[in-house]
C-alpha cells in the first residue's frame, strides 16, 4: 500500500481548515524524511558497485560476494568481454506498511557505458504531495460544502419547528376563543331551550286539552252510532219477526190443503227456533267476550302505569317523534273517518235491500192472495221465496259479524289513541316540570348575582374604610411628630430651669415611658403648645392615655384587616363555585 494513500486514507473526513493544513504539513515532512533514505541507500549502493567493479579489474574480487549480489540473474551466465562489467540498477518498492522505504536490488545487464539512472524520487514525491494537496482540498471543500448544506437544512429545520410551534400556538389560542365561542353560545342556547320549552309545553297543553275534546267529541259519535246500529239491528230483527207471522199466516191458511207444506213449515220454524238460540247464546258469549275486554283493558291500564315510568326515559326522543306522532294521528283519524263513512253506506244499503225485500214481500202477498187457486205455483214460490229469506239471513248474520269485528277495531284503535294521547299528556307534563326547573334555576343564579354584587359592594366599602383610616394614621403620624418634637424642645427648657435633682428624677420617670408607635397613634384632642413651665406627671399620665389609644386603634385595624381578608377568602370561594357550576 502507497504510504501516500495511506495518509489519504487516515486523513479524517470533518477537519476544520487549520487542523486539516496543520495535519498536512506534518504528513509532507514525514514523507520528505521517508523519501531521503531510499536516495542515500541508492548512494551507498552506487559507492558499492564501484568499490566491486575496481575489485574485479584488480582481480581480487570475491565469488561468492558477486553472485548474492545478482538475485535475479543465473549463475551459467558468461562474464562480460571487452571491460564490460554489469553493474546493478537499484529500484524503489514499498512492501509493506510496516517496511515503508525498504529497497531491493535487481539484477541487469547494462554496461558501463549505457547506465540508466532511476527518475529523480523527489519529483515523483512532489508529484504525490501535489495530488495529495488536490486530494485534500477537494475533501475540504466538500466538507465545507456539506457544513453548509447541514447548516442550511438545520435552518430550515429550526424554521419549520418555528412555523410549526407558532401555528400550533395559533390553534391552540383559536380553539380557546372556539371554545369560549361556543360556551357563549351553548349559554344563550340554554336560554332560548328554556323559552322554547316553556313555550312548547303550553302549547302542548292546548293540544292535549284540543285532544281531549276531540276525543270526548268522537266518543259521543262513536256512542250515538253504535246506538244507531244497535237499533237498526233490533228494527231488522223485528222486521223479521213480522215476516215470519205473515208466514205464519200463510201458513195457517194453507193448512187445510197443504199437509206437507205445514210439516216442512214446523220444521223450519224448529230451525228458525235453533237459530235464534244460537243468536242468543252468540250473545251471551258476546256480553262475556266484552266483560273480557273490559278485563284487558283494566290489566293495560296497569301496563300503561308500569309503562309510564319507562316514558321518562323517552322524553329525550319526544321531540324528533312528537312530528310523526301528530302525523300518524291524524291519518288514523282520517281512517277511523272513512271506515265510519264505508259503515254508514253499507248500512244504508242494507236497508234499502230490507225495503226492497219489504216490497217484494208485499207484492208476492198480493200475488199469493190472488193466486191461492194455484197452489202448486204458490208452494214453488214460497219455497223460493224461503230460501231467499234464509239467505237473506245469512248475509245479515254475515254482516252482523262484520259490524262486530269493525266494533272490536275501533274499539283497539280507541284504546291505541287514548294511550298515544296519554304519552303526550305525561310527556307535556315532563317538559312542563323541566321549563320549571330551569326557570327556578335562573332566579338561583339572579339572587347569586345579586348576592355577589352586594358582597362586592361591601369589600369595597371595607377597601375605602380601610383607605381612610391608613390616611388618618398618616395623618396621626405628623402630629405624634410635631408633639415630639415639642417634646423635645420642653425638655431641654426644662433641663435649664429645673434644679439637678428634679431633673434627674424627671428624666428616670421618663425613662420608664413605653416607645411610641409611628405609624398608628390615636389623634390627640388639642395640640400642646410649647410653655416655659413644665409638669412632668401630667405629661405622663397624658402618654399613658394615648398608649391605651393607640393600643385601641392597633386592635381595630387589625380586625378590620382579618375581616377583609376573611371576606375576601369567602367571595374568592364562591366565585370558584360560580365557574364550577358554569362550566
């Protein structure tokens, strides 16, 4: 391996620029110093051969010495003739990285005359440190671009955390004043869900009192018709008693010539007979089948109470189905109407097929009377005329029992809309309770605010009061100054005039005096003027009065200070309540 790219191999990659050319100088002297010994090995080698050439023209020459010379050349080769003696050409190679330098000699035939000389090692050396400064300074130079590059990227990297911190705070704050956005209008939401649920329970308190009266209304009718059905039946009914006397009557008439006639006549009637028995068992088991009915809906009564407390839950969802209610509502009334209407027509068509028939009746009476001479025609057209009674029968039977199924579906569909208007009724009265709370709750928060307003109004009296007696105490210190410094000037007159002795008791009274406070001493009556004489005692007992006030005031101020602070830690308290219970 080349020593050169070996120092380019160890070179490291992130140098800065005094590092890498310090680090490059050092490697070209290393070099300069590996690149002199070869040069002075190849002197010495040159110092050599001429030492042996002399040696063999003098003949005294070793063998042996020659051939370990000649490494690459064999031994059966011929001396050169004519002075020709070969002389060895040396050669540079680099092993290994540890032999850095190491020089082999080979072997070749070159006369004196024609030596060949190697190329000057230091131009070839120059020649490597010149690639090698290229070599470096290209690295450099990429370094340096790739700092850059990687300063450019960490810029734009620093920038974009910036935009994107700066935008996260900008949501951040917008979804704040979202969220005080919407708060704001999740408060007058309340307010108009209050206002509407006021204004929707009235007026769902009309419609099911509207409700009621249409219900009472519709029972009436549906009794009237039902009485009405009722009496036409029983007209039927007599009607058809009536024609059976008149057959009756035929009969007895025909009984003289028409012994067959009779025992078929007794046999229908013993029919007639069973089926009226029957009639009247059908109604017998009418009347129980109604009692069962009345049971049913005493035990649906009970279903609805139980159902009543499972319509609370529902109240959520009255809203969305109070539409669709009213709708359904309205068409089954519309159903309820028209199946009414279909009754009416078809029972008026009954009854204009019963005169109908009535007529026929009539006519073929008239017929039987004329015709009683032709008794088999008379026998053909009773029988006829019977049979079309029977089926007449029949289809009344028929009808009968249609009537009373469309009796048992009023009265379900009665009882479905008597239980749909009670859901409403409850539901009214569920939203009714809720406007009620909400309005109690509204005049909770107005005496709250009330309250707090007062409450506020008080601590800032306290605050002004406060304010004012920190100003009067103030003002209590200039004075308590003046008086002391009146005070003063007394003394030193009193200490000219008075004899040692007094003076010396006076000021061991007053040196018994308690220190006066400066901040806050109570205000004095009438302020002491200075005066020539002097009593100490009054004096005395004078400072004594204001310790005790001063005393006073000190205790005042200090409850003033603890009620204040009490009074703000309670409104401090609500107020913390106030936005818990907002939120």
């Amino acid at each position: 391996m080349d020593p050169f790219n070996r120092a380019k191999t160890s070179q490291p990659k992130h140098l800065s620029d005094s590092d890498s050319f310090s680090d490059l100088e050092n490697i070209l002297a290393e070099e300069e110093m590996k690149a002199k010994e070869p040069a002075k090995n190849a002197e010495a080698s040159k110092n050599e051969h001429k030492h042996q050439k002399y040696e063999q023209r003098a003949g005294t020459a070793p063998e042996k010495k020659g051939k370990t010379l000649l490494k690459g050349r064999s031994s059966l080769e011929s001396a050169p003739e004519d002075g020709d003696y070969p002389v060895k050409e040396i050669r540079r190679s680099i092993i290994s990285e540890d032999d850095r330098g190491s020089i082999i000699f080979m072997s070749a035939d070159v006369t004196q005359d024609k030596i060949k000389v190697n190329a000057d090692p230091l131009k070839d050396l120059e020649e490597r440190i010149a690639k090698l400064d290229q070599e470096i300074k290209d690295e450099v130079e990429e370094d340096r671009k790739r700092l850059i590059k990687y300063n450019q990227d960490e810029i734009e990297r620093k920038k974009l955390e910036f935009a994107t911190s700066l935008e996260l705070k900008k949501k951040m704050y917008e979804e704040q004043l979202k969220e005080l956005e919407n708060s704001k209008r999740y408060y007058e939401k309340l307010e108009m869900l209050a206002d509407s649920i006021n204004f929707n329970s009235n007026l769902i308190n009309s419609v099911s009192l509207k409700l009621q009266d249409k219900k009472e209304d519709h029972e009436r009718e549906k009794s009237h018709r039902l009485v009405e059905l009722e009496n036409t039946i029983k007209q039927r009914e007599e009607n058809i008693i009536s024609q059976e006397r008149d057959v009756e009557s035929i009969k007895q008439s025909l009984q003289e010539e028409i012994k067959f006639f009779e025992k078929s006549e007794e046999e229908k009637r013993k029919m007639f007979d069973e089926e009226q028995a029957q009639i009247k068992k059908e109604r017998e088991h009418l009347f129980e089948f109604y009692k069962m009915l009345m049971e049913q809906e005493k035990s649906k009564k009970q279903e609805i109470e139980v159902e009543r407390i499972k319509l609370k839950a529902l109240s959520e969802g009255f809203s969305k189905q109070q539409g669709k209610l009213s709708i359904e509502l309205t068409s089954k009334l519309e159903d309820l109407k028209t199946r009414e209407d279909i009754l009416e027509k078809n029972h008026e068509e009954t009854l204009k097929t019963i005169e109908k028939e009535r007529k026929l009746l009539s006519e073929k009476k008239l017929k039987l009377e004329e015709n009683r001479s032709q008794i088999s025609s008379i026998e053909s057209e009773y029988q006829r005329k019977l049979s079309s009674v029977e089926q007449r029968e029949r289809e009344i039977q028929e009808e009968i029992n249609k009537v009373f199924k469309q009796k048992q579906m009023l009265e379900i569909e009665q009882s479905e809309f008597e239980n749909e208007v009670y859901r409403i009724h409850q539901l009214s009265l569920e939203l009714h309770n809720q406007s009620e709370v909400i309005a109690s709750a509204k005049i909770e928060l107005e005496r709250e605010k009330q309250e707090l307003a007062k409450i506020q109004m008080e601590v800032e009296n306290l605050q002004s009061q406060a304010k004012n007696d920190f100003s009067a105490s103030k003002e209590l210190n200039r004075e308590i100054q003046l008086q002391m410094k009146t005070y003063e000037r007394m003394r030193c007159s009193l200490v000219q005039e008075m004899h040692s002795t007094t003076i010396s008791q006076s000021f061991l009274d007053i040196s018994n005096i308690q220190p006066i406070d400066v901040y806050f001493e109570p205000k004095r009556a009438s302020r002491i003027e200075p005066k020539r004489s002097f009593n100490s005692s009054s004096y005395i007992k004078d400072l004594a009065a204001y310790d005790e006030e001063r005393i006073n005031t000190h205790e005042y101020i200090n409850s003033q200070q603890s009620s204040l602070a009490a009074s703000r830690k309670e409104f401090e308290g609500f107020r913390t309540e106030l936005s818990f219970n907002e939120k």
